[in-house]
C-alpha cells in the first residue's frame, strides 16, 4: 500500500507543502480530484478496505509532521516531509513484514526467518 506514489507526479498530487504534510479531506478520508478519483499514492486495484488504510497512514505521517515541528521548529517543509516519510514508511514495513505476512502464511520457518532479521 503506497500513500506516496511511486513518481514525481504522483507525489505532487499527495502533498499540501505544508509542514510536511499530504493531503486528507476533512472527514478523515482520501480527498478526491475533480473526476471522483481518490488522491493517494497508488489507487490501482483499490477497494474500501485499502483507501481506509491508506487515509489512517496519511494521518499517521502528519501527526509524525506535527510531532517533529514541535521538537524541531526550525524544520522546513521538505525536511518535515522527508522526515515523516521515513518514520511512517518503516511503520508501514513493519506491519507487512512481522505482523501481516506471519499471520499470512503462519508457519514457524517463516516466523523464525522474519524475526531473525530484526
């Protein structure tokens, strides 16, 4: 699930320059373009289910912005950005990776191979 897209186009779709923050309607949900489309990252093959995700991980990256400009009010948009990205990007492999795909496929094999990496 990208909430950042995976080119320069995309990205400016997703970002408010602000703060380092991306883009979510007022009711918690993907804001939509002027066609109905969702404004996220990767919306090929979504459903529901993913666009509730993909909002909660968009409010995680700018509550991340928001706690980072509090400790470091000298950060600029870009670097709050960069910042929150990382932050939320290694959340978001951390579920997939330990949590999801264990519980996925669950066996021991992969239990053991996953957490030996951490």
């Amino acid at each position: 699930m990208a909430i950042y897209g995976s080119n320069k186009e995309r990205l400016q779709k997703v970002r408010t320059f602000t703060y380092g923050k991306l883009k979510i309607s007022e009711d918690g949900l993907l804001q939509q373009d002027e066609d109905g489309i969702p404004i996220s990252g990767d919306i090929r093959n979504s459903w529901a289910s993913v666009s509730v995700l993909q909002a909660l991980f968009i409010k995680e990256h700018n509550a991340v912005c928001d706690a980072l400009k509090k400790e470091y009010p000298d950060l600029n948009d870009e670097e709050l950005y960069r910042h929150a990205r990382l932050v939320t990007s290694a959340v978001i492999a951390k579920i997939h990776t330990i949590d999801w795909t264990v519980k996925l496929l669950k066996t021991d094999m992969l239990l053991a191979g996953m957490r030996a990496n951490w």
